[in-house]
C-alpha cells in the first residue's frame, strides 16, 4: 500500500520560512520522481517544484528563488524548503509521486498577518 504523508505546514507571516517533508512509504522512493502542488481556495491545483530520481530539480515561476526541493532516499522523504513566504503562497500543499500518480493528503500552508 502507497502512502505519501505530508508534514510542516502552519501559519506564519509574510517573510517567513517553512519546511515542508512528505514521508513516503510501499514505494521504492529512490527511483520515483517527486512533486510538489499547490491547490489555494477556489482555485486549480498547480505544479510547485519536482525533483528527479537522479536529482534534477525544476521550478514554476512562482517559486523560483524562494523554494528549494530536495530528497534525502534513505529518509524515503521530499522536502521542499519555502523562504520569503507571500500571501499568495497561502494553499494546500500536496506532494506527488511518479509513476503511479500518488497523492498525499495535503498540509496547509497560510501565509497572514
């Protein structure tokens, strides 16, 4: 049984950072590529960052320079490592494994004063 469990989300105010982890388990995590999404209030779920079994990262617009993805396999764990955090980055954070399509469950990230 597959199963993606994020962690880290919160509340913090704009300008700060947040860690978020996604543990996965019943998959051989070092061979899967690894994404994280966004999906905000009323709107689509959007792609964030993903990073490959060999360890090639790539960004959307909105998180270049401010996110940074990584893996560790042994951990069987994603991070992705949010600084300068905006209003706008306010949305359930999702990670995503390939092949296969598996989804965590999410964890909420809201960005407020």
């Amino acid at each position: 049984q597959v199963q993606l469990v994020e962690s880290g989300g919160g509340l913090v105010q704009p300008g700060a950072s947040l860690r978020l982890s996604c543990v996965a388990s019943g998959i051989i995590f070092s061979i899967y590529t690894m994404r994280w999404y966004r999906q905000a209030p009323g709107k689509q779920r959007e792609w964030v960052a993903l990073i490959s079994s060999g360890g090639n990262t790539n960004y959307a617009d909105s998180a270049k320079g401010r996110f940074t993805i990584s893996r560790d396999n042994a951990k069987n764990t994603v991070y992705l490592q949010m600084n300068s955090l905006k209003p706008e980055d306010t949305a359930v954070y999702y990670c995503n494994a390939q092949p296969g399509g598996f989804w965590g469950q999410g964890t909420q990230v809201t960005v407020s004063t």
